[in-house]
C-alpha cells in the first residue's frame, strides 16, 4: 500500500471520525441551537475529510482509466442498478438470519440516532447520503480490501475489509448485516474494476434508508412488530425440533 493511502486511512480516522467531537466543542463557543450541534459537528468533519481525500487521490482519478479489465460504462450502470438490489437483499438475508437464528432484536440504535440527527439537522442527511457512502467506499473498498486482495483470495479479502467496515459503525449487534453488504460491495468492485459502481449503490441503500424512516416512520415500526412476531413463532416452532 503507497503512501498516500495511508494518508487517506489515517485522514478518515483522524477527521472523519475522531476531529468530531473537538470540533463540537468548538461550536459551543458560538450561539448555535445545542440540538443542532451534533449533526453539524459531525458535517463538518466529513466535509473537511471528504475534501483532503480527493486532494490526496488526483493521481488515482487522473489514471483511472489506464485500469485493466475495467468495465465499459454501460456495463457500470447495469451492474451499479443491480448492486442496489444485491445490497438490499444481503441486508434481509442478514436480517433474516439474525432474527431467527442468533435471536437478535430488529431494531438499529445506531440507525435511529443518525436519523435523530438528520430529523435535528436536516442537512447532516448529505453526510448520510452522500459523502459518507463515498469515503466508506474509497477506503473500505479501495484501499483497505484492495491492499487484501492482492495478498488473498477475494473471500479473506472480502470478509476482513467488510468486518472493519461493520466495526466502524459501532452497532456490534449487526454485525452480520454490515458485513453482508461489504461482500456485495467488495464483489461490485472487483467485476466491474470501477469504485463508483459500489459508491452508486452504497449511495442509493443509504438513501431509501433515510428517505423510508423520515417519510414513513410507521411503516418501519409496522415491519419491526412483524419480524417480532415472526421471530416468536420461528423460537415456538424450533421448541419441537
């Protein structure tokens, strides 16, 4: 791994994650609504690292088109509108699974609080949405399961980037789920040789996410009733097995 993707790793640590709650504290010195704080604080330090990786990737996007074996453009979009649905139906599957399997509850607090945030500080929805898709793929996906997939098979790289990727959201409960995603991103990159491919679709998950718990936040409460229920039954049921 060169250099300046180290420099990207350690700026997406640095700023994107950890420069957020100094820079918080910075906002409290100003006449801000304390409810907005944390949405913006947290703009901020995406925005600022955001900026720095592009900076520190011109030589990558100016060569990007000397890779080999990548995609045509209309083959992207093609695989980009089927990694939406590949993404999608990893997270029922993972969900699925753990519900009737590991007996973990539905729910996401770490979902809920960035949706908390967005509700509190509209304009932290572009982090969700947007930047935060981009740097999540450009590091966990370009760099970091690039750097693995030169050294391992696709299935070791695949899986360690993936857990990391899952470990950063801090919502250990859901492991499964973020991991299931980061194969199906993983494997976005590697056929089509083209990081926008996964960013499109990581982009547009995240969106139907957002847009679904704003828009129709019955819906989602209607849905974690029914897989209570159904993971009721499934327990019942595997009690005279």
């Amino acid at each position: 791994m060169n250099k300046r993707y180290w420099l990207v790793i350690l700026t997406y640590i640095l700023v994107a994650q950890i420069a957020t709650l100094p820079i918080f504290r910075i906002l409290l010195l100003f006449d801000i609504e304390r409810v907005i704080l944390p949405g913006l604080a947290t703009m901020i330090a995406f925005i600022f690292a955001f900026i720095i990786i592009l900076f520190l990737l011109r030589p990558d996007m100016k060569n990007r088109h000397d890779v080999a074996g990548r995609s045509t453009r209309i083959e992207a979009s093609v695989w980009a509108v089927l990694g939406i649905f590949m993404a999608y139906g990893s997270q029922v599957v993972a969900n699925i699974i753990e519900q009737t399997v590991l007996g973990i509850d539905p729910g996401s607090e770490n979902t809920a609080g960035i949706i908390s945030m967005i509700l509190d500080f509209p304009l932290m929805a572009l982090v969700v949405t947007i930047i935060g898709p981009i740097l999540e793929e450009i590091v966990f996906r370009m760099i970091i399961f690039g750097a693995l997939y030169k050294r391992f098979n696709f299935f070791i790289a695949a899986f360690v980037s993936s857990l990391i990727f899952a470990a950063v959201h801090t919502d250990f409960s859901h492991l499964l789920i973020y991991t299931a995603m980061g194969f199906v991103f993983a494997y976005l990159y590697v056929k089509t040789k083209r990081i926008l491919v996964p960013i499109i679709a990581h982009v547009a998950i995240n969106t139907m996410a957002v847009l679904i718990n704003i828009l129709f936040p019955d819906l989602i409460e209607d849905i974690l009733e029914q897989s209570e229920q159904i993971q009721q039954v499934t327990q019942f049921i595997g009690g005279f097995l």
